[in-house]
C-alpha cells in the first residue's frame, strides 16, 4: 500500500524558472527586477542585524498591514501578509476549495494554479482565453468555489478587460482572487474592486516592482471576512522577521519605487519596438517582461537554445497555446542590449 495520497501521486509538481548555478548569464527567465532594491530596504536589513533575530517575528506582520493600508487606503484588518504571493494562493485554496470542489482558472494563465487544485484534490476547470489572450464572453462558474484570475495575464503579459472582470464579479457566488503581481507595471489595477464585491480578493507581490523576490514577500487585501478565513490557515510565522522590515521600508520610498517601474516600462517599450522592426509578433505588454514570436522560419526553440548558447536565459514552454512564443524578462538596458544582440546574431 503506498504512503502517498492518491492524488498526490498522479500530479505533476509545479516547475519554477531554472535558477542557475554558475555566473556570466544574463538572467531574463523568471520576471525578477533589474535593479537592488531600495537603499530604505538595506538600511532597514542592516538594523536588524542583531540579537532580535533570537525572538519570533509578529505572527500577524502588523506593521506591514498598516503600512499597506496607508499607503493604499485600506484598513489593516482587511490586509494579509503572505510568504510571497504564491503563498496566498496556497491559502485561498486551503479556506475556500474542498476536496472535489471546482477551482477555475483562465488558461493560458500562471501554472501553479491547476498544481495547488490537484494538491487539494480539487476539480479543475480551465477557462480558455481567446487568441489574443482577452475575456471574449463571461464565463459560466456554476458550482465554482475559487477562481484564479491573473491580471495582468502570465505569461502573455495583456492587461485584461476590467469590465469583463467586473461582470464576471457581479454574477458569480465564486470566490475571486484577482492575482496582481504585475500590476504596478500596468496602467491600472483592481483595487477599487475591493469592497465594491464581497467575493473579490487583490493580491499583490513585492517581488517584482520591489526588488525583493529573495525575501518572499506578498499581501492580500479584501473584505475582513475572507481575509479572517485565511487567516485561519496561515502558518503561524509564515513571513520572518527581516522580510516584514524590508517590506515596511520598501512600501514606503514611493519615490524609488516610481522610478524603477518608469525605466523599466521604457525599456520594455524599447525593446518590444526593436523586436517588432524584425518582424516578431509581441503581444501588448502590461507587465515586466514582454511576450514574442519569432519570425518565419524561424520556432521559438530556436529563439531559446540560440539565447542560452549566447548565454541568455529567458522562458520557453512545451504546451498547448504558448510554444510558439518566448517570454522574456526586461532587464536593464545594457543587458535587454546584449539580449537584442544576442537575438540578431541567433536569427539573422
């Protein structure tokens, strides 16, 4: 008789970037920020080095959640700090989907969610995008518990229409977490859907815009009933004690934070004009990367291998619906350069 659960047998486990182990790569494959994080966020790192480190951290990150909450206008009880976003996913599956329940997600959309359904032994319910990755009519959830939305879309990088998702929140009993991670690069966000829909949840990522994908930090806000149920499942120090300091100072320098994502949305813009006067198709992005294919003759494994051998690494899968594309982190200029170099040379 086998010790592991039936389902977890079956499944396939989530498969993140490859995170490499030797230097002299330009690292455009997981959507990290270019740049160090905010000089408040070492400050913040470097006062904390001492004796304190022996004691837990607040296991409710309370400064975190009224930094948030100033900064965006919510109260901090509607606010929940998660060991990077994908940890609050994993909660909303834990507090909201039983097993064999529906989970829906719009596909294609972040891998993760059908890995955190089949975890909780839960029925999938993809809901496909049409060609140009937007909502084309709203979707029937009948019996659905939680549904997954990432806005904007991974891994093509669209903003998706707010109306549609606006419709989609009025007429579903479902659970919505509207996954933001990308949103600060966007030119608009959900946040006035939360207490507009009793159903809707927000969550954002300091991962991307903030430089601290190393801290593993995330935050969810939404109505205090929800965000109580996934309270309820947390692990009780889920975030450290440096993380929730680099995040307060983080959530703060509003000015730095600007500026990062203003070079960053230039340089994505830069890029994403050289590559179309090669004729590649690039989807309209409203996120840090940007999503493309290649010219005739030319396959995006092609594009791939013909970057890696140069010494760029950007992302590339095997599945239905993406593998005519790449995506690809937008790093600084220098090295968005040497990726353009890098594409000319593999495809000329």
């Amino acid at each position: 008789m086998s010790r592991i659960r039936p389902n977890i047998e079956r499944m396939s486990g989530y498969v993140p970037g490859e995170q490499p182990q030797v230097a002299g790569l330009i690292k455009l494959n997981t959507n990290e920020n270019p740049y160090p994080p905010s000089p408040e966020v070492i400050k913040a790192l470097q006062s904390a080095m001492d004796g304190r480190l022996r004691l837990y951290p607040d296991p409710q990150s309370w400064g975190m959640r009224r930094k948030i909450g100033e900064r965006f206008g919510f109260d901090p009880t509607q606010i929940l700090i998660g060991n990077g976003c994908d940890d609050i996913l994993n909660l909303c599956v834990r507090a909201f989907v039983g097993e064999g329940e529906k989970l829906a997600y719009f596909w294609p959309s972040y891998s993760l969610y059908p890995v955190l359904a089949d975890i909780q032994g839960a029925r999938k319910v993809a809901v496909p995008l049409d060609e140009q990755f937007q909502i084309s009519t709203v979707p029937a959830l009948d019996g659905v518990r939680l549904f997954f939305i990432t806005q904007p879309n991974a891994p093509s990088g669209v903003w998706l229409s707010k109306d549609k998702l606006r419709q989609i929140a009025e007429t579903t009993d479902a659970v919505l977490i509207i996954d933001e991670a990308y949103a600060d690069f966007a030119p608009d966000n959900c946040l006035d859907f939360v207490g507009r829909y009793p159903n809707v949840l927000v969550a954002r990522s300091f991962s991307k815009s903030y430089s601290l994908a190393g801290m593993r930090l995330g935050w969810v806000v939404g109505p205090v009933e929800l965000i109580g149920a996934l309270d309820k499942v947390r692990d009780s120090y889920n975030v450290n004690r440096l993380s929730q300091l680099a995040g307060e100072a983080a959530i703060t320098d509003v000015s730095y934070f600007e500026q990062v994502v203003r070079r960053i949305k230039a340089t994505r813009e830069r890029v994403t004009a050289r590559l179309r006067e090669w004729n590649f198709y690039v989807y309209p992005s409203a996120s840090n990367f940007v999503f493309a294919r290649p010219p005739s003759p030319w396959t995006a494994r092609q594009w791939f291998d013909g970057l890696r051998q140069r010494k760029v690494l950007v992302r590339w899968w095997d599945a239905d619906r993406i593998r005519d594309f790449v995506r690809v982190s937008i790093g600084s200029d220098e090295e968005m350069d040497k990726f353009l170099e890098a594409t000319h040379e593999t495809l000329r």
